[in-house]
C-alpha cells in the first residue's frame, strides 16, 4: 500500500537554508529561544510519528470509511482510528502551536506546518479531525470570552475534545447570507439553536469525548444577508464549570455522506433542535469571528494538497524506478534487464518532476506564508506585523487555490506513472487523486478565492499588497540582476513581474466599466499570481543551489534540476493564463443561458 | 441521479451541415442509400433506447459493481444489465455496422458513432461489453479464415457472443515484447495456451452465454519481443460446428479488480490453463491482426470520454440554471429571488463553456474520423481510400489521448459547478470524473498515443500524413481568407498551422541528435495538434453558424459563441504547449535517476 517518508531535507532547505527561520525567530520575543537544533528535532519525531503511525491506516481507512449508527445516531471511524489519535494526544502534538496559557507549547506556526505537511501527506482524512480542531482553537482564542477561553481551549489544547465549523446549508454553501438557522436568546445569557447543517466535516465521530461545535445561525431580529449572521458555540456535551461533561446538547447527527475521498472523514449532515450555544464575538459578527477559522482552514486545504503532492511523488518514483516496460529511445540504459525501469523515458520523468516541483514550490511558499503568520503574531514591529498581515492576506487564496489545484494535476500525473495499476485500488495512487478532489472546492471553491485575491485582496487596495510581494521580488532581481549564471531565472522572473502588473492595472481598469471583467479573469489571474510566486521562489531556491553545487552534496544538483524543469515546464502555463485573463468578459457572457 | 438527452440537434448539425454525410455516402457504394432520413430515424431510436434504458443503470451500476464468486468463478453484473443487454440485443443494435454478410445491417460508421457517443454518455461502464465485442468483430472479419467468420462472426454480429482482447500481464502492459503466456502446436491445428492476463475487461460476465478472447501468447520457437507474438483465439465454450456450445474451456476468472471507477464493468485476471485455442493470422503476426482491435479500441475511448464530457456538461448545465447563490457582479439578475442562478456568474460559464466546447469539437471530430473510415473501407477510388487511411491513422492517437485528457478537465469542470454537492456520490458527477480517469490509460497510455502520433505517423513519413490533414485546413483558409466575417477564426487557425510546421521540424531536427528529444515533445505535440484539429472545425461550424444566423434558429447563435469561446480561452493552451514541446529533453534528463 506504498509509503510515506517525511521529506526532512528538502523541509530543512526550506527552513534554514531559504528561509533562515532560526534567525527570523530570534526577531520574534515568544519564539527567541527556537533555535534549528529544537525544529530538526521536531521534524524528526514528526517524520517517525506520520510513517510509522498514521500512514500504515489511510488506505485501510479509505476502503473501510465511517460508519452511522442510525439507532445511536454515533459516527464509529476507521478501525485504527481512534488508538492512532489517543497516540497523537498522548505524545503532545496537538498543543504544539498553542499558547501556553492554555496548556499549549508555544512553538511557531512556521514549524508546525512541517508538520500539518506530514500528517496530510500520511493521512488527510484522519488529520482532518485534529486539523479542524486547531482552527476552532484559533477562533475561540481570538473571539472567545476569557471565560469560554479558560473553560474551552484547554480542552482543545490537549485534544480531548475535537471542534468543527459549521456553516454550510443545503441551500447555501458560497452564499452564507442566505443561511437560515435561528439562535433565540435566553434569559440565562445563552441561546436556543434550531436548523440544519450540513458537509460538516468530523462532525461527529468517536475519537474525543466531547465536541465543540461553532454554529452560524441568525438572531430574531438580524438584519438579512451576510451581516445578519452571528457564531455561537455548541458542544455537543455541556461541560460543567470544571470541564466535566453534563448534559448532552441537542445538536445530532443525522447522517453522513458517501463521497469521491476522504472517506475515512466523517462529513456530517447536524440537526440542531433547540441546542444551547453561547455566543462567540458580537451579534451579527459572526462571520469576521467565523473568518479566523477560516483563514486557517484555508491554509490548511492548501497544505492537505501539498502532503497528497508530496506522498504521491514518493511513491509514482518508487514505481518508475521498479517498473521495467520498453527500451529507451536513446538506447538501452539496464542490458541486465529485459527492458529499461521507466524512469529512462522523458515522458515518465515529465510527470514526476511535476509533481516533485508542485511538492517543492509548495513546501517553500506554505513555509513562508506560516512564517509571516508567526511575524504577524509576534513581532515586536508595527510595520513589519502589518506588513505580515498583508502578506498573509494576499497569500491565502493562493496558498488555497494555487497548491490545491496543482494537487490536482500532480496527483493525477503520479498516478498515471502507474499505467493501469494507477487506476486500482490495491495500489493506492487513485485514492490520493479522489481525496484532492474536495480541497479544490471545500474552505471556498477555488473559483471563491480567485475572486477574493483579485477582487478583495488587489483591486480593492489598488495593488498594495501585491505590490509588497513584488517588492520583495524587485529587491530579489536587483540583488542578482548582475549574476550571469542566476541569468536564467531572473530573465523571465522580472519579465513576469512585469507582466502581472500590466494585467492587473488592465483587469482593473475593465472592471470600472463592468464588475463581471473581475469573475471573467480571476481563475487564471490567480495562477498567474500563483507562478509569480513559485517562480520567485525556485530562483531563490536556485540561487541556494548553484552557490553549494560544489559542496559536494548532492542534494544541490537535484534542487537546480527541479528549479530547470520548473521555469522550462511549468511556469510557460502563464503564457496561456494571460492570454485567457485578457480575453475579457465578453467570450463568457454573450451566450444567452437558454441558449447554452 | 441526474439525466441524459442525446444531443441530436448537434449530432444533425455535425453529420448534415458540416459533413455533409448524406452526400459523402452517395460516393460509396455501399451505402449510397443511407440518407439523412435513415439518419435520423437512428438516431432517435438510439436516443430514446439510451435515455430510458442504459442511462439509469449508470449510477446503481457503479454503486453496486460486479461480483466475483470465487466458487464457481462467475462474474455477475449489477442488477438491469443483462436485461438491459437482452433488450439492446433483441433490437438489433449490435449488428448495425456489420456486415450483411454475418447478419449485420450494413450501416455506415458514421453513424454508429454517433450512437456509440449516446451509448458513452448513458454508461460506459455497460457500453463496454457489448462496445469490445466489436472490437473482436472487426479483427476476426479483418484477419480470420472462412471457416472462423462463418462460425463465429454472426454471434458477435447478433451479440449472442461478446469478445475481449487478452492483452496485457501483470509485468507487461505497454511493452506487449515482454509476454510470457505460451501457446503449443497441437497435432489437429489448434493449440494449447497457458498464462496469466490482467485487466481484461468484460473478461467474465453473465450479459452472454460465451465469450471469444483474442488472446496474444507466444509459439514456442517464437523470436523474443513483438516480432514473436501470436494472436488466438480461445473461445470460453468451444461452439459445435453448428454453434451450439461444446465443451467449456480452460481459460478462467481468477478475479475482477477494485477500481477507481467503471466499477459496473468487470476487470477480470485471466488464467489459461492449456486452455484451447485457433490462431488468427500468421504465426508472429499477432501484433498485426491486433492492432485492428486496438485502433478501433482507440477510437472508441475517445468516444467513450466524448460521451461523459457531454453527459456531465449537461448536468453541469442544468445545476447551474437551478443553484441560487450569490449575486452577479455586475447588477441583480433574478430580482424574484433570493439569489441568482449561478450561471450568471463568469467562472461557472467558463467551466460549462470548456465541457460545452470540448463535446461539441470531439463531436466533430470523431464524426469526420469515422466518416474516413467509411471511406477507407468503401470508396471506390484507391487515391481517396488511401487518404481516408492516412487521416485515419495520423488522427487516431489525437481522437484517443486529445479527447481523454479533455474529458478529464471536463467531467472535472462539471463537477466543481456543483461546488460541495459534486463531491457527494448521490449527485452522480464523481462518477463521470473517476469513470474519464481509466480512459487516459488503457488502450495504450496517452503518452503511448503521443510517441505514435510524434513518431510514427508524424517524423516517420517526414510530415505526410499531417500535410494532408493540413491540406484541408489550407484549402480552407483560402477559400475564406477574404470573408472578414471570419477573420476572427481564419487568422488564428492560420497562425497555429504554420506554428505546428515550424515546431514539426523543428523536433525532426532535434531527433536526428538525440532520441529522445521525441520522448520529451510528443504529449504537448499532440495536443497541439489536437487544438489544430478542434480550431479548424470551430472555424468550420462557425462559417456555417455565420451563414445562417439570421435563420430564426437560435442554435446557430450558440454554436458561434461556443466558437468565440473555444478560440478565446482554449485555444491560448497552444503558447503554453510550444514552448513546453521546444523547451527539449535536457530540462527532464539531466538529473540523474538517484538524484530524483
């Protein structure tokens, strides 16, 4: 059922020798004293933990998937399931970016995303239900009274109890202003919670005594639409003042649903008949409180696709090492075998360094993004915590978007290596390519973050935040215009530099005349953006790499190869992208929709 | 569970309008006859069949699946598909292309594809049974003795009999030279087989009382490699001289594969055990005789992806005018509602677009290829057959790895229209996404079909083949070069054509140096080439829409906005193509195989 290995070289690359992280933390007071020695040994027990434990249960998982009881209305998971998350309690990971006021050590986002790669790579549906956890975490820590903090998030904090979101109806998804469950207020302080959910990923299972459910609904007298949408939290036991559980709430679930992937994840429909909540941040607020959550969410799908790209390439070159099938065009490369390992044809090595510099550029964006999260948290300096907003901001869509439809693509590319064998069940390969199919729609489709980055996130601000990043690219090219070996990712770097601003300032000034100019180029404007960033990146990883060529280790070769094929194989979808962003809203919109 | 319409207005546009398929049978005397009357009245009948009977099989067929009783080693198919079968036989639809001769109805190939496309649409799954029977058909008329066609061919021709080709074995799928299963020379003419097959589809089934594998084995002086292959035929119960059935052979399911999807057909391991078996062709000839099976094989899963890009746009489509959610950009659409249809907004127009515009140009497509084989086979001038050959030939990897990796980008589309519904099985569209996955692998992968097209049919002949296909896209450019009214289409069309020249040498050049510069070009090639086909016949369709715009039918009006579409945002895939095919073999060859 194939493996998994945590990709600890390439995730110290990435940490100390790109992003300098052990230096970049000494800026950050909370985080001074972590130093590179603290983060390899992280990585470590991490790798050890997602291979040994998690991993050996995602494809027993998929084929067995969750169970409902319909008499008990219980959510059993996977066999395996619940003694790999009472492990995973046991040996602290949940508590390893939380504030220590709650019980939690304190350690940076920047390497807790090392780990969220690893467990995703292991077994995205079964980190799905600790992962979503944290995201209630974040929520409650940032909207939460001290009171519902001191009694809640130390519950989270140890993985005790678990936490979900819950936004979807059926009649809305994207369009949470349509939403309809009711919260009445109550003369105790709390409220009575009654509608219908549902896609509510883990939201009910059989993993943590107790799960803490954070509700949308409407209070009587809320205004329509959006801003009529207030957060409640509702655990599904009452805990007592000492955190010992009372009463069950009324919040069921009413069933679960048969999916493409992530079987092994429970996606719950959840009545709420009268459940007692108590709300989270100000009436009508709801969703800027719910939008931590989402956020991180957000950053989370963009990191389950990165583990699926990653554990999908180690096993497609395990493969095309192994499998021997025909000659070499250009001669025979193994004479002791009766044909060649398929990893001497072009094609094959096409489809793997796809996914190895989806996995790669991934890695070090993901790594960043997380970094300027710990910088938005903590650093001492206005300016530059702004500035990490900002960056967090612009990125997050593209983090979600860029990563999960290249998810997509090199997935799919890691089981076609495979041959026939990709396509059975056995081997594991499609099971990846069904699970990253959600990840591209869940947290906002990825249509719903394109609009976000170029509608919210750039014209809005009139390009600032885009303009940071690209400052950051421009302060790159200056530093090594003059290189002549860096000449090869600099050219067309710069040259796409260039190119995305005069597509934005083109986009922006049709959207003056018709709003619908935004929807019709915001997919391909996002990839746009998406290569502009990876491009960046793999110079920047270049530059690493041809200064340590000669260091003997050669790690350094493999990482300019990977950065070669990128700029030689990836990033020319941009030539595509740009023509599509600029062909306007007309090709889309002329078609009367009884005619289509 | 969703629903299917053939798509007849669009078949008849293609088959009358563009082809002009009335007027082209006239020159072949074999079906001088058939005119658009006797068109239509198929298609309606074939329209009516496939809706009500094979379609809603399609989602209970892929929940249920197949079984394998390890017992008897007896498939059974989901419920409704043997008396879907019965019906489908009883009414004559297998023999429609056959030969009079075996009992078959004579009719052309262009006009069973077009039932094979609705037959695609409502379940590949089921289609497969009865669609490589054909396959069998053609080989065994192409290449079997008298004394075997009158035997066998009219219980193919009637579907008494199904047939299967045994191709492939666990350590051989593309590299057919390295099979080991053995046929031995018996005294009376037949031969003994024994080995094991893979991935034989319809391998074993309940739908027919016998199954006739051809099957690919060794002699045992055979040379090694493909020039030492055989091809036999082993018949599961050996037909008397007057086709009752005889003795049951040893040729056996050893089992059926759990797969990503086609759950309803039945993957079946193959055992031969001395089983009995008749050679067709010569001895070493096998791969010969085969590829008659295999071309229309590669034709037929090009239809096969055809049809589930149309099936899924139409319930794409269908979800997108009934979904409320959010407002459009540019002003308030549907007032009496609380949100408006989500086809109002851009992006879902852009995804219903790429499935709409992929269905109706490989409708085209696969129409005009099935017309040259009408001509192939019937014309009576030896210069046009030998045409109709060689288009056929050049185009037949374009219809198989084209049409597939399209119908993967539009099953997907379609299924992200639905948002988090299209991730649910109930909705039925995972099922088009994980069914189009197997369609880019078997009958010989899609970088299989690009090597063929690049080496083979292209550089092989210095660039004939594909300048005759050129000359029709010349001839047309002349004829409208000077209708500004087209410019929009000629211009672009023109600019590829001498594109793809420039590329095609450019990498006969490149090969003469290095082999594998063939390897690292052919799959973005193909697709050029494939977007060189589609934009000829979008330029074509929209002359034609042009004309008759002012006709009163609206379909015309759709047909040049799908045309604008398709050259607007599918054609710029092109840039990226070009530059992926120049960029060479260095940038997916220089890091040495350890180093990955």
């Amino acid at each position: 059922m194939g493996q998994y290995n945590a990709p600890l070289r390439d995730m110290q690359f990435v940490l100390h020798e790109l992003l300098n992280v052990e230096s970049e933390l000494k800026q950050l007071p909370k985080h001074a004293e972590v130093d590179a020695n603290i983060i390899n040994q992280v990585l470590g027990e991490g790798s050890k933990f997602t291979s040994r434990v998690i991993f050996p249960l995602n494809h027993s998982g998929d084929r067995e998937g969750c169970h409902f009881d319909k008499a008990t209305l219980a959510v059993t998971t996977p066999q395996g399931f619940k003694e790999a998350y009472i492990q995973y309690r046991k040996a602290g990971w949940p508590s390893l970016p939380c504030d220590p006021e709650y019980g939690g050590q304190g350690l940076p986002m920047v390497l807790y995303n090392s780990l969220s790669e690893m467990l995703n790579s292991a077994n995205q549906a079964w980190y799905m239900y600790p992962g979503l956890s944290h995201g209630a975490y974040e929520c409650l820590h940032a909207h939460g009274t001290e009171e519902q903090k001191a009694l809640y998030l130390p519950k989270l904090v140890s993985g005790e109890w678990t936490g979900t979101m819950c936004l979807t109806e059926a009649h809305c998804g994207t369009d949470l202003g349509l939403l309809r469950s009711k919260a009445t207020p109550q003369a105790d302080g709390t409220y009575r919670i009654t509608g219908s959910k549902i896609f509510i990923s883990a939201g009910e299972h059989d993993l943590a005594e107790n799960i803490l459910h954070l509700v949308l609904a409407r209070l009587p007298d809320a205004p329509s639409g959006t801003r009529g949408i207030s957060l409640f939290l509702v655990p599904k036991f009452i805990p007592n003042a000492d955190s010992t559980l009372g009463a069950r709430n009324t919040i069921y679930c009413g069933g679960i649903e048969e999916k493409m992937g992530i079987h092994a994840n429970s996606t719950c429909q959840m009545r709420l008949d009268d459940a007692t909540g108590w709300i989270i941040g100000k009436p009508n607020k709801g969703l800027n409180a719910m939008f931590v959550m989402m956020n991180a969410a957000r950053l989370g799908v963009g990191m389950q696709s990165l583990g699926l790209t990653e554990v999908a390439y180690q096993n497609a070159l395990v493969y095309a090492k192994d499998r021997i099938q025909m000659r070499s065009l250009s001669g025979i490369k193994a004479p002791d075998q009766a044909a060649d390992p398929i990893i001497v044809h072009p094609d094959v090595r096409r489809m793997l360094l796809t996914a190895k510099a989806y996995a790669e550029g991934g890695r070090a964006f993901c790594s960043f993004v997380a970094l300027q999260i710990d910088r938005e948290l903590n650093h001492p300096d206005e300016t530059a915590r702004q500035e990490a907003t900002d960056l967090v901001a612009l990125l997050t869509p593209v983090v979600k978007a860029f990563i999960t439809d290249n998810g997509w693509v090199a997935t799919s590319e890691a089981l076609q290596v495979y041959g026939g064998h990709g396509f059975i069940a056995e081997w594991g390969m499609e099971q990846y390519v069904r699970d990253a199919r959600i990840n591209m729609i869940y947290e906002g489709t990825n249509t719903i973050q394109s609009l976000d980055l170029l509608g919210r996130k750039v014209l809005m601000d009139n390009g600032a935040k885009l303009r940071k990043f690209g400052a950051l690219i421009q302060a790159f090219i200056e530093e090594n215009g003059t290189d002549e070996a860096m000449n090869e990712f600099i050219t067309p770097l710069a040259d796409l530099g260039e190119k995305v601003t005069k597509l934005t300032m083109e986009i922006g000034m049709k959207a003056f005349q018709n709003q619908d100019e935004i929807g019709a180029a915001a997919v391909p404007f996002l990839r746009v953006v998406g290569h502009l960033v990876y491009a960046y990146f793999f110079a920047r990883m270049a530059k690493i790499a041809l200064e340590k060529l000669d260091s003997g280790d050669t790690f350094y070769k493999a990482k300019l190869a990977t950065a070669r094929f990128y700029f030689a194989r990836l990033l020319p979808e941009t030539a595509m992208l740009i023509r599509q962003a600029r062909s306007g809203a007309a090709n889309l919109l002329d078609l009367e929709t009884e005619l289509f």
